[in-house]
C-alpha cells in the first residue's frame, strides 16, 4: 500500500477483501477461496524482463490442487502466504 497508482492499490485492497469475505462466507460449505498472484511474467502484456509463464501459471495450478483441508481467505504467490 505504498505509493503509484491509487486506483491499482485499491482494487488490489478490494479483491483481498473479498478474498477473505468469501472465504468466512463459504466455509461452512467447505470451499476454499484464496487469491493467487503470479508476479511479473513476461507476456505481452506484461512486457520482457517478467518470470517465465510457466512459473506464473504454477502459482495459479498450486491454487487450483489445495486439498480439503488447504487455505483459505489468503493472498498467495509460490504457494507462500504474502501480506497485504
């Protein structure tokens, strides 16, 4: 929540929220809701210089393959927890 883009940084605060809020909201249900960043890849959108894709899309496959009893209501890269 440093400086930059104040309309990046709050969507970012929001998604997190609802992160968590869907999280407490579903976990009766047994359904795990976390948000997974993939860092800086190297796509077209995101320019040269960024990870390899595959890297990225490990973050997001990590998410997809938690078991029963994984996390919820996080914000994760590399399958480690990040602060927000």
């Amino acid at each position: 929540m440093g400086g930059g883009t104040p309309a990046y940084g709050t969507s970012k605060a929001a998604l997190n929220a609802l992160t968590v809020m869907l999280a407490a909201e579903l976990r009766r249900d047994r359904v795990l809701v976390n948000a997974v960043c993939p860092g800086w890849v190297a796509t077209d959108m995101g320019g040269p210089g960024g990870r390899p894709v595959a890297e990225g899309a490990a973050s997001v496959v990590w998410g997809v393959t938690l078991p029963d009893d994984g996390p919820t209501g996080g914000f994760f890269r590399d399958g480690r927890r990040v602060p927000w």
